[in-house]
C-alpha cells in the first residue's frame, strides 16, 4: 500500500543539498523513467524532492544575481519536476480510489472494529489534498498537455513555474469545465437562457444552489468502480431517488423526473 508520509530516503533518494546541475537533472530524469515504468509513488516522491531542489536553487541564484541563463535552467528543471509530480498526482488518485473501491482504504471516517483497511490519515493523504489531486485530473482530462503549457507560459514571461500557481490555474479549469457542463445541462436550450425574466434570477440561483449541494452529496457518497458509469448505475436507482427526496422539495422536482 502507498505511504505518502514515509520518508523519501526509502526511495533511495537523499534530501540533501543536490551541488551540481547535472545531479539535478539526472533525479528529474529518474522520476520521468519510474512514472514510465508505473512505479508512481517512487515517481512522485523524487519528482518533489526535484522540485523543491531546483526552486531553491533559483531564489539562491536569484539572491546572488546570478545570470540570467543559470537561474533560467533551474527554473527549467524546476518545471520539468513540476509536470511529473502533477502526472504522478493524478496517477495516484487512480490508486487510491481503487483502494477505496475495494475495501482497502476507508472512503470516509474510521474503519469498523477489526477491518484492515487504512485511512487516508494513516496515508498520509489529506481531504484537500485529495480535492487538489482531482482538480488536477479534471483538468487533465479536459486538455492532457495542461500541465506543460502553464508552466511553458510562465517560463516564457521570466517567471517561477511554481506548483501554487499550476495548481491555481487547474482548479480555474476544472471549474470551468462543470460550469460549461451544468449551464448546458440547465440553461441553454435554444433562447431558454436569454427568454429568462430577471425577477426570476434569485429563484434559479437558489435552485442551482440547491442541486450543487445534491450533486456534491452524489459525488461524497461512493468512489466508482468507472467513472464513465452513469450516475444510475453506480448508485442504483432506489439509492439515487432517496438522495434527491432527501434535499430536493416534491413542489420543485421529484425523483422520477430523473
């Protein structure tokens, strides 16, 4: 079973100061071949080791006023590093919702008295982490070069390909993507969207409020064993009524409009 929390020395890898450039590279070249190889979790523990490595030798070489060209190659690194451990990100995820999928991963709160599985504490894996990790995935599945465009973007504007800002601007895109997808499922019908009153506007907002709420219950409710199932078929359809019963009013909607 994966360790986040595990040291990554276990890797095989030293957290110590990396002296040369060539070192470097070859640790990034290292963690490309193991998420080749589909050894993800080595993969992503040294491709973070990498990252943290060539950014601080950037804010050091930007410290000294290095020249350009050296601080422009550790950012480099910096963001070849960057893109393997968001590729690795979205690869673990995979495995942990197949964990979760199985019983050997708790999907939520503690495990019963006597079960084997683990928690995502005991993993080291954080509730917002996990929420991170699937923005990641979103957006990756919207446009699979993502990662190596935000961070080419950067570079190109003289500036730090930073994880905070990749991660920033995934979350950007994956929420414009449901966004698109909830508006056409809703609104835009033909002249639906612009025939709308704007006295009507607080009442549809409530509305949308309400089944995000639902939507995000559906989403909480269980890891799918495929994620292309649709939402009927993972939770069956008795189970999918009672949790609209549960949050939508009869007036409003009604199961069977389903």
């Amino acid at each position: 079973m994966i360790r986040f929390d595990e040291n990554v020395e276990k890797t095989g890898v030293s957290t110590a100061k990396i002296q040369s450039e060539t070192e470097l590279a070859s640790l990034i070249e290292r963690a490309r071949t193991l998420f080749e190889q589909g050894d993800i979790e080595a993969a992503y523990k040294i491709s973070a080791v990498s990252y943290d490595q060539a950014k601080a030798i950037a804010a050091s070489a930007e410290r000294v006023k290095a020249s350009r060209s050296l601080i422009a190659k550790a950012r480099e690194m910096q963001a070849h590093a960057l893109i393997i451990e968001c590729k690795c990100q979205v690869g673990l995820l995979g495995i942990i919702e197949t964990g979760m999928v199985s019983g050997e991963i708790a999907s939520k709160g503690r495990p019963r008295r006597g079960s084997e599985c683990v928690t995502l504490k005991e993993l080291g894996v954080s509730r917002a982490r996990l929420h991170e990790a699937r923005a990641l995935r979103e957006a990756y599945r919207i446009d699979p070069d993502i990662f190596e465009r935000l961070v080419n973007h950067r570079l190109s504007q003289g500036l730090e390909p930073s994880r905070a800002y990749v991660h920033r601007n995934t979350r950007k895109a994956a929420t414009s993507n449901f966004e698109c997808r909830t508006s056409n499922f809703r609104l835009v019908e033909g002249s639906r969207l612009t025939a709308i009153s704007w006295s009507r506007l607080q009442s549809l907002i409530r509305v949308l409020r309400r089944d995000l709420i639902l939507l995000e219950k559906i989403e909480n409710f269980c890891v799918p064993p495929d994620v292309e199932m649709s939402v009927s078929e993972i939770l069956g359809p008795d189970t999918l009524k009672l949790l609209i019963n549960e949050h939508v009013h009869p007036r409003m909607k009604k199961a069977e409009d389903f």
